[in-house]
C-alpha cells in the first residue's frame, strides 16, 4: 500500500451492489490511491462480508472534503436520532 | 533501436509459478521469441494490484528483449477484478514484506533456470512495488539490476513500520548488490523530494551504484496514462532511461 493510512472495523449491517442486498460484516477505510476517481489519494470505503471474497464490495471514493462532510452529516443525524429516542433498542 | 525491416514476434501467456513456501500463484509471462540468450526482468506490481498496466507493462518489456515474469502477489486473497481484489489487501494492510521477497525469489529463479535467459535477471516496480522490488534487491543477491519508479516508504520511520512491513527496505541496504535506476516526480508526496535524498544518502553511504532522474511538472505515477498523473513528456523521458540503464546492465556480456 502506498500511504498505509488504512482502518478496519467489525460492522453489522446490509449492503446493496448493482441490484442485489447481501450482508456486509466489515469496513474498511483508507485514504490512499483511489481507483476510479481521478485524484492522487481519496477517502476510500469498502464494505464487504469476509466470506464474500473480493467481488463482495460495496465501494465508495470520496474526495477529503466530502469525507469530512460525510463524517459531520453521519455523526448530526445520529445525534438527531439519539434525541429523538430512536436509538433505544436499536442494536 | 527498431527498424521496420526487423522481425518481432512474442509469447505472452498467464502461467503458474510457485511462490514462497512453494505456494502456487499465478504469473503474467511474456518472452520474444527464439532462443535468445535474452536478459530476465521481474516486474514487481503495484498498490493497485495486478492489473491491466502491468500486463501490459510486461509485454512491453518483452518488445524490448527482456523474457518478463509478473507474479501475482495477491493471489492468496482470491480472485476477483483487479480492483476487487486490491481493495481487500489495502483493507487488510498489504501484504508481507517476507512473503513479497519470497515470491519475487522464486520469479527470479524461474527465469534464471530458462535455457533462453542470459543469466542476468533485474527487478522494476513502482508505488509499493518500487519499494517492494528495493527490499527484494537487498534480499536476494542473484539481482542484476534494480528500477525503483516513486517507491515510496523506502525509507521509513519506525512509526511506518507495522507488523507486514516490520523492516524499512532502505535498513537492507548495505546488502544491495546491484545498481540502481530511481525515477521520481518532484511533487510526489510518497516520497517527497525529501525522502528521495534521504535514500540518495544511504546508497552514498554505502558506496552503491545508481542514478536518480527526478522530474519536475511530475507527481506520484506520471508513467501511468490512464490516470490523470499522466505527465507525457516525462514518461517518455523516464522510459528511455529504464531501457537505457537495462540494456546496458543486463544485455550483453
């Protein structure tokens, strides 16, 4: 890798590539080469299933100002849902 | 230097190759054909994985007389697109250092057992394979001459280092062995301008064979036209001298 810059997280979720859901159980976040948008580096999300194999992803690149927004707009709606009582019993 | 009333002609295939701990991986394979003796060339791929560049970049070596191996060094991730599969190795923090210098030996050693190569086998990366094919050159003494295109963490701190990647390649080189060819733009930010002499010092403290070309209106990738750090002139200067530096190192007696 080039910059190394690069997260993994453990997540429960859904995700949806072309027309099919499948589960997605990790996260991964790098900032480092994308591979469609035409930058040097990006903010780049992959989410995937461990037993889904490579072809599993669902790909996201972001340039870093987008990224920031997206992390300000996630953690705003999250906090509007925690004030909302929508959160109890969520997980 | 080509002519028109020359003949060229080409093997270009996929191939098994057995890797480190004797893994089977997969390998993109290119030769001129007859029997040579031609000189050997490693090519050792980058963060993006083993893509479309670098098999095209192999068979491009191969125009140019050089019996070319490309392993496939995420084969153990699974298949998928290129990109897929690259993906899953950046998540996952790359690959090992050691598995990396493994597979590129065993490439070396392939080609060094064909009756066609003259016994002289050099090594090109860039990105991450330019940093992986400097690790491997201080690694494996059979390596006749090294091209490293903006390696960069060359040289790391120790804050860099990771479990993968446990040693900075530039610790190896007083184990250097052949000469070297480093092709970096000057607005790179891995590495920098700064790095790059950083390396420049260690191969003058070790007394080593080697020649920067450092390009200015050049950023990290400027060989790769379908990206847009794609800079034309300098591309086409920087290739002249991969094959110059080659040719005068591994052909010939």
């Amino acid at each position: 890798m080039c910059t190394m810059i690069a997260q993994q997280i453990k997540i429960r979720g859904d995700g949806k590539a072309g027309s099919s859901w499948f589960k997605v159980d990790t996260a991964s976040v790098s900032y480092d080469h994308p591979f469609e948008m035409p930058l040097e580096y990006a903010l780049n999300l992959d989410f995937t299933s461990k037993s889904g194999g490579p072809g599993g992803r669902v790909a996201v690149e972001l340039d870093a100002s987008s990224a920031r927004a997206l992390v300000e707009a996630i953690q705003g709606v999250m906090a509007q849902a925690e004030k909302g009582g929508f959160l109890i019993n969520s997980d | 230097m080509y002519t028109t009333d020359q003949y060229e002609g080409m093997l270009a295939e996929t191939v098994i190759l057995p890797g480190n701990h004797a893994d089977l991986i997969n390998a993109y394979f290119a030769r001129p054909l007859g029997a040579g003796p031609f000189p050997g060339m490693v090519l050792v791929h980058h963060m993006p994985g083993w893509d479309e560049w670098y098999r095209e970049t192999t068979r491009k070596f191969a125009a140019y007389g050089y019996v070319t191996l490309c392993p496939n060094l995420y084969f153990r991730e699974g298949h998928g697109t290129p990109e897929d599969v690259a993906a899953q190795v950046r998540g996952e923090g790359g690959v090992a250092d050691d598995q990396v210098v493994g597979d590129v030996s065993a490439a070396l050693e392939m080609l060094l057992a064909l009756p066609y190569v003259n016994g002289k086998v050099g090594l090109f990366g860039t990105c991450s394979g330019g940093r992986h094919a400097y690790l491997c050159a201080c690694r494996i003494p059979q390596v006749a001459a090294l091209v490293d295109c903006w390696g960069g963490r060359v040289t790391q701190t120790s804050e860099e280092l990771t479990p993968k990647q446990p040693v900075a390649p530039a610790d190896y080189s007083a184990d250097l062995s052949c000469p070297v060819l480093g092709i970096f733009g000057n607005e790179d930010k891995s590495p920098t301008p700064e790095q790059v002499n950083q390396l420049e010092q260690v191969l003058k403290q070790y007394g080593k064979e080697y020649e920067f070309h450092r390009y200015d209106g050049a950023g990290h990738g400027f060989f790769y036209h379908n990206r847009p750090n794609y800079r034309q002139e300098q591309a086409v200067d920087g290739w002249s001298k991969v094959f110059s530096f080659l040719d005068k190192h591994l052909k010939g007696s």
